[in-house]
C-alpha cells in the first residue's frame, strides 16, 4: 500500500493523537471518502414537487475489512412520506465501494472500489445491472481505474463514459460503457504532476491543525459540466481545479483554454457542484473549510473566482475537515457538510450567485462523509462515517433550513448514498 493510502486509511483512535501533525485521514476509521454525490442526468423533479409514484430505492456504498465495518453496496426503501430508509438486502459484496453513480438511464450502478490492490497497485470500478422492480443488483464486471485509491467517479450525459478520480495515485481515468453497460479499459489517463502545496491552510479556522494529502498530488473529484462538453476535476495536494476538452468519440480530454485555477496554497479544493443554470459552480476546501464561488464559462471552460465564504460559524476555533457541498434542485440553498464540527452548514442563494451563511444543523452522528437529497427535494441524508449510522433531515422548502426525522439507519462504514427513483 502506498505512503499516501496508508495515510488515507489511519485507524479511527489516531483522532486522539496529539493535534499537532494530525491528518485528516487519521480520523478515518476507514479511507477518505470523496463527497459530492455523482450527478445523474436523469430529470429530477421540482424541489418537493409530488411524491414519486413507485418505489424509491437508495443504494449505500460502505467501506470493507481492513478500511471499515461494511461488506460493499446495501440496498434500502426509502418512504416517501416519512422519510424512513429501511433496509431490504445486502445487495452486492465488494471491496471498499466508496462511491456510487447511476447510470442516466438507471439500469446501471458504477462502484469506485477505494483500494490499492487490484491488478497489482491500483484500484477499480465495478459495473452492476439495476433491476428497477426491486432494486437488485447484477455484477457485470470490473476493470482497472488506472490509479490507486479510486475515491471519485461520475457518468457523463450520454451515459457512454465512466470518469474516475484516483486519489492515490494523482490521477483521472476515462472508462467506456459498453451497450450492456459492462467497461472497458481506460481509453484515456492523465497523470497530476508539478507542485504541492503547504501543509496547513492560512485560511483555516484559529487553532486549526488539519492538514490533508499536501505530500503529492491528489486527484478528489471529476464530473463533466452540465453540457457535457468540458470535464472539471480537483487536486486537493496541488489546490488546483483543472478543466478538461472532452472528445466524446474518441473519449479523450485535452487541456482547456486555461487548463487549471488555483486555490490558495493548502487550502485542498475537495468537490464542487454545479449550480442548475449551468454558470455557477462552488467548490468546498477541505482544509480551509471554505467554499468559493466560481463564475463558469460553458464555452470556454474558464472558471473566474468571485466570493470565499467559511463553511463555519462566527468565531469557530479548532480543526475542521469540509467534505460535501450540493445545491438544492431549485437551486436556491446550498449545503455544506463539516467533520469533527459534524455539521451540514446552510447557505441561501442570491441572484447573483453569492452565499448567504444561514447557520447549520447538527448531523446526529460522527464524521459526516457525503450527504444527498432525495429524488423528491424533501428529505436529506447524511452517511456519519464513523458512527456506523446514516440520519435524515425534513427539508424546509421556504428556508432551506432541515430538521431531523429523528431517524437513525444503521449501516457500517457508509461513504456514499445514491437513488433510484
């Protein structure tokens, strides 16, 4: 296992090691979990609009073994009126899938399995075939991520390619999808090189020590933009956003115009999230716990940084690790997630895009690693990494602002929560 997973994936008791020198990754119990939930291209409905007229199925990937309490993807029902998850099956046993996406056409569910075992020293991605009568899952294959630690993949628009993002190895990967919705091998592999940056963001609360994955680069997120035409991914080591060209036929990506931005050093961009009018995106920093503003330039790829706004009370001191950040459908709120503070921040959306802090909700639980919306905008759920659980939040459609159900799901280790509507 390579230095930089060894890091990943520290024991849940480092958390009470001394601070100074802390990881973040020490406070896992498992690997770091990437945390923007995969954007599907299926239509979602207006924010609270109706509930849905058949099942809703949610899919939680966990992390396994040596790296968590899960055995690999567990399926749930989910009740549309209460909000209720209720577990029916495990329904596929796999290594570490830390991070699901959805196919847009929903037949097909795509697993980043976070190891660094596979074919050697690198990672994967597992294909399934999704029966939508009763959510069951059918292993169709797996192929190489081209890179250690996947922690990251999403689907582009047409549903012909899988994105990942290897946070071991620094790098992306581009993966066909076959008709039958099985992989291929990567037609296209870019490697992160240059530069890293500090260990410890100047931006970051008072007395925070929090330092991430500043020791070599490393790859977090990639999704395309809401076109399809420019492919957009983090590398928290090197506080870069990069922009990609992406040549639907051949399944390349060539550097944009202005091929990356840059975050203050140390800051760690972990996930962004589009806004629904396709000209804002956000994205949150992991050590810095911040989330800038970018204005989006969809024929150019340019991003151009307009507002930098903490994801943390007035006045909070001490570390923090950012981890999810997702605009609701309507576009009108965004929400934050924090770990140790174990919070989803709230933040209402102007007309020209800024922030507004609202304040932030409790997430019952311990080390929030990615949270997600329901089909029907008006539930949230947030999968409490080290506290074994998964919590659900009523959504005020006026406000933004989310009050618990009361409800506690248990699951061990979940890292991601998706779907199927």
């Amino acid at each position: 296992m390579s230095t930089d997973l060894k890091v990943r994936r520290g024991k849940a008791n480092e958390a009470s090691s001394a601070m100074a020198g802390m990881s973040r990754r020490g406070f896992l119990k498992g690997a770091g979990v990437a945390a923007l939930t995969c954007s599907v291209a299926r239509a979602i409905p207006a924010f609270g609009d109706g509930l849905p007229q058949r099942k809703t199925f949610a899919y939680v990937g966990t992390y396994t073994k040596d790296a968590g309490n899960g055995k690999g993807i567990y399926l749930f029902e989910m009740n549309p009126r209460s909000g209720a998850l209720s577990r029916v099956k495990l329904a596929a046993e796999t290594p570490s899938p830390s991070w699901l996406c959805l196919h847009p056409s929903g037949e097909y569910l795509y697993a980043a399995n976070e190891v660094s075992d596979f074919d050697g020293a690198s990672g994967s991605v597992s294909a399934f075939a999704v029966n939508r009568s009763n959510g069951d899952l059918r292993f169709l294959n797996v192929m190489s991520s081209a890179g250690a630690g996947p922690a990251h993949l999403s689907v582009d628009a047409s549903g012909k390619f899988v994105f990942v993002a290897n946070y071991g190895g620094g790098s992306i990967a581009v993966l066909p999808i076959r008709a039958n919705g099985f992989l291929a091998a990567a037609t296209d592999l870019h490697r992160d090189t240059g530069s890293v940056g500090k260990q410890q963001s100047a931006n970051a609360a008072p007395g925070s020590f929090a330092f991430s994955g500043h020791d070599a680069p490393h790859a977090h997120m990639i999704r395309a933009d809401p076109a399809n035409r420019f492919v957009v991914q983090t590398d928290l080591g090197q506080d870069r956003i990069y922009v990609y060209d992406f040549d639907h036929a051949a399944g390349k990506l060539r550097a944009a115009k202005l091929p990356y931005v840059s975050l203050p050093s140390g800051d760690g961009p972990r996930h962004f999230a589009f806004h629904p009018n396709g000209r804002w995106l956000y994205s949150i920093q992991e050590e810095a716990s911040t989330i800038v503003l970018f204005f989006y330039d969809s024929a150019s790829g340019a991003l151009t940084p307009q507002q930098t706004i903490s994801t943390l009370p007035p006045n909070f001191a001490g570390s923090n690790f950012t981890s999810e950040v997702l605009v609701s459908p309507d576009g009108r709120f965004l929400y934050a997630g924090n770990r140790l503070h174990d919070t989803v921040a709230v933040f209402s959306i102007a007309s020209g895009g800024q922030l507004n802090y609202f304040g932030e909700t409790s997430t019952l639980g311990d080390y929030p690693s990615q949270f997600q919306i329901d089909p029907s905008g008006m539930f949230l759920y947030a999968c409490n990494h080290r506290s074994d659980n998964i919590t659900s939040f009523r959504i005020d459609r006026k406000t933004g602002l989310l009050a618990s159900t009361g409800q506690y799901t248990p699951v061990g280790s979940p890292g991601c929560i998706v779907f199927l509507a």
